[in-house]
C-alpha cells in the first residue's frame, strides 16, 4: 500500500464517521459541520457507492490525491532563471525543457517550464515571436 499522509488517512476514517452518522439518521448539515467536511448530498451519495464498492472499509475512502513528487527542484528552477535572463529574446521553453533534461536528466514539459517563469514574470509574449520583414536594399521602378 501507498504510504499516506496521516491527514490523508485521517480523513478518509472521518467520512467513514460521517457516512454511519449519517445511515443512523443524523442531518447532513450537522454531520459535516461536526466532523469538518462540507458534502453536499451528490458528494454524500458518490462516497457512499465508493465505500460500499471498497467492502465497506475506511480505506476505501482515501483520497490519493494529496500531491505529487517535486521534479523540478530549486536547483533547477535557478539554473532556468539565470538561463532565462542571460539569453531572454533568444531562448524558449521547448528549448530549456531539452536543456534541463541533458544537464539533470529530468523531463519536463514547456508548459510547465513556462509556468515557473511566469512566476518570475520571465516569459515572452505569447504567440510566434515576432519577425522583422526582410528589407530590399534598392527598390526597381518599373515604367512604360
């Protein structure tokens, strides 16, 4: 089994509380506010079918859902913003996403790597980035 954390699985014991409360005759409203939850009765009646579908135990209702492994680690995040800032104009996120992939062997997407420098206001415009028209040295005039 996956090692939750311990509000995770206190959590899942409380909507245990709160479902029998409830299959005893208890109100939704005052069941919730006792236990600290805030179900509505389409919340209450997914939680029950889960329960039951678990074989009635509390560890059915875990909720897995508490987070994931960090990737990208500071580390990384100040090596994507010194890099960001020395090359700005020249340099987008596909392109650091390889770079962070060669240099620490973590695969990240653009998306993401735009997400961290937009919280550092790092990012460029969206859309292509803009080109100049190439400009004709000596203009033709053609006359009859």
């Amino acid at each position: 089994m996956v090692d939750y954390p311990d509000a995770v699985l206190e959590k899942a014991r409380r909507l245990e509380q709160l479902l029998h409360r409830i299959a005893a005759g208890e109100p939704l409203d005052e069941v919730n506010e006792a236990l600290g939850f805030n179900l509505d009765e389409e919340q209450l009646a997914k939680a029950q079918a889960k329960y039951e579908a678990g074989g009635c135990t509390w560890e059915a209702l875990i909720n897995g859902r508490f987070g994931h492994a960090q990737k990208v680690h500071t580390g990384i995040r100040e090596w994507l913003y010194t890099r960001k800032e020395r090359d700005n104009e020249d340099i987008r996120a596909p392109k650091l996403a390889e770079e962070v992939k060669e240099i620490f062997g973590v695969e990240v997407a653009p998306g993401h790597v735009n997400y961290l420098l937009r919280k550092r206001g790092l990012t460029a415009p969206p859309g292509r980035p803009y080109k100049e028209k190439p400009v004709c040295p000596t203009t033709i005039i053609i006359t009859h």
